[in-house]
C-alpha cells in the first residue's frame, strides 16, 4: 500500500478498523530511528531490484532485504577471506541441532563450517555444490543487524556487534526517494501532498502478486533437479491457490466502481498475463512429476 486512495479502499471494501503504514516510515527520522549512511542507502534504492526477497533470514523466513547493505557488504568480506558466517555474539537463534545438541546459529560461521565441511562431503556436480553452497553462507546475522541502526544512530558503542546494518524496507520504498518529515508523511497518508517520485508504482495487489509469483519460481527452480512428492504437492497446492487468487482480483476489479479507474485496464491485463505465467509453472510442475515417476519405475 502506498497511496490514499489504496488505503481507503482497503478501508471501504473490507470494513477495517485502521490500515498500517510501514516502509516509508524509514525515510522519516521523527517516527524511525535509522543511521545516516542507512538513510542515504533507502532513500537511492529507486529500483526495486535494490530491494528484493532474500533468503539471509536464519530463521528460514523470505526476508525483504536493501541490497549492499553495511551486513551484507560485512559478510562478503568475510566470505571472500574463505571465513563465512557470523561470529554471532547475541546468540538469539542457537536454534539448529543438526551438528550440536545444545543449537547453532545457521548464519554462524561454526554452523557455516560444519555445514561446508558436510556439503564437500557429498561429492556432488559443480553447479548443484555451488548452488547449495550459495544457500549456506546466504544467512546472515540479522539479530545483530537489524538492531545495529540505532545504535549508531545514537552514538552507541558498537564493539561487540560491529557497524554492519541490516534493514528490511518492503519493495514499496523504490518508490519514495528522499528523507520526509513527519508532516510530509502524514500529508501523503491523507491525500494532501505527494511524495512518491516515480510514476510506474504498481497497484498493491499487483505488486503482491508479483512478489509470490517470483518466490513460487524459486520454489520451483529449487525442486528441478529432483523433485519429492512432498515438494510437488506444495508447488501445486501453491499454485491453484495463487490461481484462485488471481481470480478474485479480477472478479475484483471488474466490479469495483469509482475506483482505480485510471490503471484499471492495465491491472485487468497483467492479471491476465499473471494468470498465463501460473498456469506454465503449473504445467512445469505436472511434468516434472511424471517425470520423477518415470524415473523412479525404470
């Protein structure tokens, strides 16, 4: 969401009581606590690809992510010194039991170690080691990262934690370029000024869309080379509920009046064209599985 108009829809259509704002809230100093280098990164991400959906989440969740920030850049140098992972000082996630009882951190450099060492192991080809092997040292130390901000915001000693920032704008913010004030944030929520920049924003529900159609792509990159049966029911069970959702956009905006009017036509063609890419990746997945079934009786 980012314009008056999508909030009062949602409002409208769906009864709410309040609909929240967040992202742009970054770029706005009175309402977000974010350090100044931090600041100038989120307000020159004017691309939504300086803004995509990672995987560096330790907790295994898709994760919003700034492209080449401070953390990020942190943890490539130790990368490229042939030391990934974090030295994890917080120890909040110690969550993971597949090479220690007592629980490891999987973006921690003695995770990342254990996990390589098991990975080598495998003596598997070398585009699916590199795949993996990219997988592994994509965590990252977001417990310390995402608290990191503040601190130097404010002066804080940073010893232990060290100067890496991670931050989590949603992809809304490629379209907001440059530091608010509360009042000019404010003034936008309510329709009295404008502070988005470009003018090819999608429609929330399109960018939604959009956002699950790439994670549901990677899925399936992911279940090509072997693809289990546990795999193939999440694919096909993923995509019929994405097809189903697109339906009800289209019922959606075909029916809506006195709103959206101005993009209505284009919404209603990338639906369609939305609609043609889940069915190719449902067909994909159909014919992997028949394919997994050849395999498995010859």
């Amino acid at each position: 969401m980012g314009t008056e108009e999508e909030h009062e829809f949602l409002m409208d259509e769906y009864n709410l009581d309040s609909v929240g704002w967040g992202s742009p809230f970054l770029l706005v100093p009175e309402a977000t606590t974010v350090d100044k280098e931090t600041l100038d990164k989120l307000a020159k991400a004017a691309e939504e690809e300086d803004l995509y959906l990672s995987d560096i989440s330790p907790l295994g969740v898709p994760f919003n992510n700034l492209r080449n920030n401070t953390k990020d850049i942190e943890k490539q140098n130790l990368i490229d010194k042939n030391r990934p992972g974090s030295s994890c000082p917080k120890k909040f996630v110690d969550m993971n039991k597949e090479f220690k009882e007592t629980g490891v951190c999987t973006a921690s450099r003695e995770y990342q170690h254990f996990k390589i060492k098991a990975l080598k192991e495998e003596g598997l080809p070398k585009e699916e080691y590199e795949k993996k092997f990219n997988k592994i040292i994509e965590k990252s130390c977001t417990c310390v990262g995402l608290g990191t901000s503040a601190l130097l915001a404010y002066n804080i000693e940073t010893k232990a934690e060290g100067t890496g920032v991670s931050i989590c704008p949603g992809p809304n913010m490629a379209y907001y370029s440059k530091v608010m004030s509360l009042r000019n944030m404010t003034d936008h929520i309510y329709g009295r000024d404008n502070m988005i920049s470009r003018t090819d924003r999608p429609n929330l529900f399109i960018k939604e869309l959009h956002i699950y159609i790439d994670f549901l792509k990677e899925k399936l990159a992911d279940a090509r080379t072997s693809m289990t049966k546990k795999e193939e029911k999440y694919l096909l069970t993923f995509t019929n509920n994405m097809k189903s959702g697109v339906s009800y956009y289209q019922t959606l905006f075909n029916d809506v009046k006195d709103v959206f009017e101005d993009i209505k036509t284009g919404v209603l063609n990338e639906l369609e064209r939305s609609e043609l890419t889940l069915n190719e990746i449902l067909l994909e997945v159909q014919n992997l599985s028949i394919k997994s079934k050849t395999l498995v009786i010859a």
